[in-house]
C-alpha cells in the first residue's frame, strides 16, 4: 500500500496503526511473525516506525494472518494517524 501525507506536518506510520475489521466486529491485527517481518524488513518494504513529510509518499507491506475463508466483501481495513489514533480512515477490501 501507499499512505500518502496531505496535512501540513510531518506523520509517522507503522504496521500497528493498521486493522483489519469485519462487519460482526472481528478484528485483526497486523502479523507480527518474525520470518514475515525479516522478510518484508530486508526487502525495505515493511512500515517499521515510519515519518512521512507534508506532500511525501511512503509504500510498503503491511501482512494480516486472518482465516483463509474470510470474505473479504465483509470486511475492512481500517487506518489511524499518530500513536493516539485521533484520525482514522476505513477502506473496504475487495
């Protein structure tokens, strides 16, 4: 995924501020699996504890271990700001 920064001030990002959340209220949180995170570390394409300058862009994987039959028309992702979560944002998944 892409965040992009369209405020005035600096942001930072991490896997953390990232759910994925299902219309009964399920909740999942980012895969903190060590080989996943080496992985997607090495490659640089891991949100570790980003900060994202005002007009900046910064990509990146974010991995979810949520059951294979999840219905993904069911569910979204859901995104924060800031390690108090004073904005969010849901995406639907498709």
């Amino acid at each position: 995924m892409t965040v992009k920064n369209d405020k005035k001030k600096p942001i930072s990002i991490t896997q953390d501020f990232f759910k994925i959340e299902s219309d009964d209220g399920t909740t999942y949180d980012t895969s903190d699996d060590g080989d996943v995170f080496t992985i997607l570390t090495s490659k640089k394409t891991a949100f570790t504890f980003d900060k994202i300058n005002p007009g900046n862009s910064e990509s990146g994987q974010i991995v979810f271990d949520v059951p294979k039959n999840i219905d993904l028309s069911k569910v979204h992702l859901t995104a924060q700001t800031g390690l108090f979560g004073t904005e969010q944002v849901k995406i639907n998944l498709k």
